[in-house]
C-alpha cells in the first residue's frame, strides 16, 4: 500500500528563493557601500565624508554575526534547558520563578543592563553578550513551556506503553513535536537581538552599531542610514531564513 505524502512534506527548492534573494542583496550593500559616496552625499551634503570607513563593512558584518551568533547559542541552551525542567514533573514547581525570571529579562532595557555590566565585566563583546541573552530569553522559554506541554498526553501515553523511558520519550517524542513552536521562539529572539546587537558598539564592542553611534556623535546621517541599512537586510535575512526551516518542521511534524 503507497503511503500519503503531504503536500508540504517535499523539499522546495522555491521556498529558498526569497532567502537567497535577501542574502544576495546583504552581500551587495555591504560591498558597494564603500563605493557609493555620490549616492550617501545628499544625505549629509555638509560632512567632508560620508562612507564610514574606520572598519570595513565586512568585517563589521562578521563582527555583528559572531556576537549575535555567540549570544544565541548560550540563549537557545539555557531557554530550552529552562522550558523542559519545569516542564518535568518534578521542575513543575520552579515555573513561576523563571517565568518571572525571563519576563524580567525582557524587560529590563538593554542598555541598563550594559551600564550595570561594563563595571563588572569591563568595555568589549562580554556586556553585549550578557544584555543579549537577558532580552533574548523571554520568547525561548515560553515557546518551550508551550511547544512542550501541547504535546497531545495520549502520544506520550503510547510512548510509555511500548516501553520508552522518560528520557527518550522527551528526545524521540516530545521535543521533535515542539520543535515548530520552539523554533518560533527562536527566531523571533535571534531576529530581536540582531537589532539590539548594535547597542554593543557604545560599550566597544565593535560591530554594524558602529556606524550610527558615529552618525549620531557627528550629526552625519549617511552614516546612520548605512548602519541601519546592513542591519535591517540582516535581520530580514536571518528571519527569511528561519521561516523556510520553520516550514519544513511544521511539513514533518504530524
């Protein structure tokens, strides 16, 4: 008997079209920026230069990337690790603390956090690093707890009755039925934190914020509008991304 194949199910290579479409587009700007000084002058006819050139775009770029990048990693860890402890039943009890816990790292403004940090922990990538993963934890934790409890009790009762043991059943069963909903939260905290990454250059920790901290500082607006540029192709790139793996979870997942 021929099994059904959802129609989502198959791989689509068009739904890697706007992804590489945006990507395509980030690597364009970032190369002509440095070359588009007749473009940028209107928008500050009165500076002597309107290319930020202190650092080149793609090393910024790289930059901006591996704190986002590093950031993510240590969030992504401890949101999902938080989402399936109280989600335990032995963790049940603990999950009204780190709801508030998480909630108030969301609300606690990033750059209080920075201002806090950089006596402890000095000027650089560390202050960011740590304001990155305060804001980005809220929207993890809660898609976790929700992936994970939506979970249909009568799956995991079937687990159980062929013999799986709680660990397996939360690797093989349960988290690959969250996965979609636990994704959403991710993305959501990584595409967050690409902007908010870019406060990172007021504590020296040199990134795409560098360019609007200058344009600010010199009242230069091109180099403002070349700052925001590269990262709003970023975060549209980054989400883009996120959305085609989000469909093909959703396409596996029963």
């Amino acid at each position: 008997m021929t099994r059904p194949v959802h129609p989502g199910s198959a791989y689509q290579p068009t739904q890697l079209l706007w992804p590489m479409m945006w990507l395509v587009l980030l690597v364009v700007v970032v190369l002509v920026i440095p070359h588009a000084q007749g473009l940028f002058q209107w928008l500050a006819p009165e500076a002597r230069e309107v290319i930020y050139q202190r650092a080149a775009f793609t090393q910024l770029l790289g930059r901006h990337l591996l704190v986002v990048g590093a950031a993510a990693l240590m969030t992504i860890t401890l949101g999902v690790l938080a989402g399936v402890v109280v989600t335990r039943q032995w963790g049940r009890d603990f999950l009204p603390l780190v709801a508030q816990v998480a909630s108030l790292g969301q609300t606690f403004p990033p750059v209080a956090v920075l201002a806090l940090a950089v006596p402890a922990l000095g000027f650089g990538t560390v202050p960011i690093i740590v304001a990155l993963v305060l804001y980005g934890l809220l929207p993890i934790v809660r898609n976790t707890i929700a992936g994970l409890k939506g979970v249909d009790p009568a799956v995991v009762s079937a687990a159980y009755g062929m013999g799986m043991t709680p660990g397996q059943i939360l690797r093989q069963v349960e988290l690959p039925l969250a996965a979609p909903v636990i994704l959403a939260g991710i993305r959501t905290s990584v595409t967050i934190n690409i902007a908010t990454a870019a406060l990172g250059a007021t504590v020296g920790a040199s990134n795409l914020g560098d360019p609007i901290i200058a344009g600010i500082v010199n009242a230069n607006n091109a180099y403002i509008v070349q700052g925001a540029m590269v990262i709003a192709l970023l975060a549209v790139s980054v989400d883009s991304m996120f959305e085609v793996f989000q469909r093909r979870l959703r396409s596996r997942t029963p």
